[in-house]
C-alpha cells in the first residue's frame, strides 16, 4: 500500500513538473510556432481518392443512368443479370451444382459481393469465359438433369 500510494505520488510530482517546464516555456520571449499553439502537432495530407475505386463508382452510377434513361439496355441488362444471378445463386446453395460446373469446366463460378467492388465483373467474365470455351449452351447442357443451373 505504502509503495502504490508513493508511485502515485511520484507520477504527480512527474505531471506537475512537466506543466510547470512548459508554463515557463510560455513565459519566454521566443515564437512559438502557431501549430503548436493550437495542438496540431501531426497533420494529415488532403485526402485522395483511390483511381480504380473512382472508376469503379463512375461505371456503377453510369450504367444505372443507362437503366433509367434507356429501356432496350434496362430490359438487356436485367434479362442478362437475371440470369447470371440465378447461376450464382445456384451454385452458392447448392453444392452439388458447384462441383458440376467446376468438373465439367474446370473452374468455379466467381460470386460478385458489395464490399469487393471488382468482384461484378470478375464474375461477369468467368460466365463469358465459360460460354466461350465451351459455347452458348455449355451452361444449359450441363449434367445432372438438363437447365439445372437455370432453373
């Protein structure tokens, strides 16, 4: 008890000493730059945009104004997402149909997320790979059962 309340003590002694040695800092005639006056010691640089993440949000928001502005690519681009979306979704739940696909084409569906923000297209393109290695009904035709990833 005794050595806990004198460390206290000591760390006091400590704090006051060091408030006084900058109150007498104060006291002199020498400048003090206003940085340290106003407690900005670190500063930060402005902040800067990550390039890719920039073009990644102008692609989003463009092709969401594509939607509302143009009917013919709204109905083209949900049809098209629709169906790669039910091709995920299957693969993802089901895991009979994911080792179907990655047996019959050697690789496995990528599944796009919000947080990774290349992902969409990563997973747009293993499709397109797919369909052509292996043509426009490779997806359709796999086994077990005929549009069982479609359906």
């Amino acid at each position: 008890m005794f050595l806990v309340s004198r460390a206290r003590q000591s760390s006091q002694q400590t704090e006051t000493q060091m408030l006084k040695s900058q109150q007498s800092r104060l006291n002199t005639k020498t400048p003090i730059p206003s940085w340290k006056m106003s407690g900005l010691e670190y500063q930060l640089p402005q902040h800067q945009r990550c390039a890719c993440h920039l073009l990644n949000l102008t692609a989003t928001t463009d092709s969401a104004l594509a939607e509302t502005n143009s009917d013919s690519y709204k109905s083209l681009s949900r049809s098209s997402f629709a169906k790669c979306q039910a091709m995920w979704n299957k693969t993802g739940r089901s895991t009979l149909a994911a080792e179907v696909v990655e047996n019959e084409y050697k690789l496995q569906l990528i599944r796009p997320n919000q947080t990774r923000w290349n992902s969409t297209f990563l997973a747009v393109e293993r499709i397109t790979r797919i369909i052509q290695e292996n043509g426009e009904d490779a997806i359709r035709n796999a086994e077990p059962g005929r549009n069982f990833l479609l359906e």
